[in-house]
C-alpha cells in the first residue's frame, strides 16, 4: 500500500499542521511517512504546497506529477496551480472559498471563477468542492484543514483509521484545540454522508 496526498493552500491555512495530523496518524498505523514542503510566503498568504507519502516503503517524500490519490485544497485557485498532481486516479476535495492575492485585488491578475476551476479539475479527477470554510467557521475558522480531512474520510478517500486520525490530533495540537478539532472533523464526516 502506498497513498499519495497533496495539501494546497495559502500560509495561514493550516495546510502544514493539516500534514502533520495526517503523518503522525499514519506513523500510528506502522506505515512509513515522508513528508515534503514547498512554501512560497507562508504567513502572508503565499502558496503553501504539503506532499504526504505513507505507505510500507516510501522512501521520498516528493509526488510525482499525476501521482497523488488524493488533494485537499484549502484554496480553490491553489488546486488548479497543482492540477498536475491529479490523475483519473485522483480525487480532489476543494474549499470553494477563494483568497485574494495583492494581485487579484489590484487587477494585476485575473481571479478564475469557482465554476471555471471545478471544471479545469473536474476534467481530470472526480471533484468534490464546497464552502468548507464558512463550516469551519461555526466551529473555529482554524479548524478547516480538519473539517476537510474528516469529509474526506466520511468519503471514504482516507485509508487510516478514524481512531488514528484522532491520535494524530492529539499528538499535532495542543490539548485546548483538541475539542473544536474533534467536533470539526465529526462535521466533516457528517457533511460526507449528507
């Protein structure tokens, strides 16, 4: 067994933590973890790019292009700027809550339409995109990466086991913000099934 995930977003989102959660829950389950990082700004809404590999023997932490079973994008226009991870083999899960850059907000670049991106991914990969934000936001907005991860779980794209993603919380986050986490990833799963 070996699952490939690529985390997507802006600094500030919670995509590096996100990564973590998932390595430490899968360490949890014996598998080995690699796990790569690509920032551009982290704190000041640059691209923030995570490869997650597990698996028996997965010695590097770098996806190939069209390799990762699964993205998590916390940032719609972040998902079509690593599109070519997916494959027909993927799937991608996107928060259709877009972020701005200095650029998009002084007309200097031209923001897609939530429509437009759906579509580019949808022609790769099965897609699955929703204002997770605005979810996460009744809980805690830092809990999005969670409420996205228990969604993808709920939908069966996660091969861990629910107890172990909760160990990953557990072992990622301090112990005040396990309780929003754990409601937010509960949320998530119940979003799956709705």
């Amino acid at each position: 067994m070996e699952f490939n995930l690529i985390i997507t977003g802006v600094g500030g989102q919670g995509g590096l933590t996100l990564s973590r959660i998932v390595g430490n829950a899968a360490m949890a389950e014996g598998y080995r973890v690699r796990i790569g990082e690509t920032l551009g700004m982290s704190q000041r809404y640059g691209s923030v790019l995570s490869y997650l590999r597990f698996g028996e023997e997965v010695y590097s932490p770098l996806i190939e292009e069209g390799e990762a079973n699964l993205m998590i994008a916390l940032e719609p226009a972040e998902a079509l700027r690593n599109a070519r991870f997916l494959s027909k083999k993927s799937t991608a899960i996107i928060n259709a809550y877009p972020i701005h850059t200095a650029t998009t907000l002084v007309g200097k670049e031209r923001y897609p339409e939530l429509e437009e991106i759906m579509e580019a991914i949808g022609r790769i990969c099965p897609v699955h995109m929703r204002n997770f934000q605005e979810e996460a936001d009744r809980i805690n907005p830092r809990t999005l990466g969670v409420l996205m991860l228990g969604y993808a779980f709920g939908k069966g794209l996660v091969p861990l086991r629910r107890e172990s993603l909760m160990d990953g919380i557990r072992l990622t986050l301090r112990e005040n913000l396990w309780g929003a986490n754990f409601r937010a990833f509960e949320r998530g799963e119940e979003l799956a099934r709705g």
